[in-house]
C-alpha cells in the first residue's frame, strides 16, 4: 500500500523514462576472449599478439594486474530489421 499518493506518479514516471533502456536478447553470440599482462594499444595488434580461446558464460577472468579483450560476430535476425 502506497502512503503518499505522489510516489504513483513519479514511479510511472520514471518507468516511461528507463523504457527506451530495457532491452531483449535476440540472439547468443558466441565469443572468443584472450587474457594479457602487456598494455595493448589497438584491436588490430591484441588480434595479432594473443592467444584466442571460447569465452563460455560465466567463465572467471581478470587476474591481477591483467587485460582481457573480448571478439565476437553476429548476425541480427531479420526480426530486429
């Protein structure tokens, strides 16, 4: 039960507010992620330097003092044309 009738109305409006933000997963897209201690300054030399491998969901990564670059492709399905 709401006490003080003015908080309907700023709920509401903040709802229509954030709603252009919420978004909907269309598709998985699968990635790749490559773990470095070295300060890479351009995708073009992490694509060329590191070692690729399957980033799964939920998989752990950052050490200590690391980067990790992440890559992937995806293709929109012609529902979200």
């Amino acid at each position: 039960m709401l006490v003080d009738k003015r908080i309907k109305p700023k709920l509401e409006a903040a709802l229509e507010r954030y709603h252009t933000l919420v978004y909907e997963a269309v598709a998985d897209v699968p990635m790749q992620m490559a773990e470095t201690e070295e300060h890479l300054r351009s995708p073009m030399e992490a694509q060329q330097k590191l070692q690729w491998q399957e980033a799964e969901p939920g998989a752990k990564w950052g050490k200590a003092w690391s980067s990790a670059w992440f890559r992937g492709t995806a293709v929109l399905p012609e529902a979200c044309e």
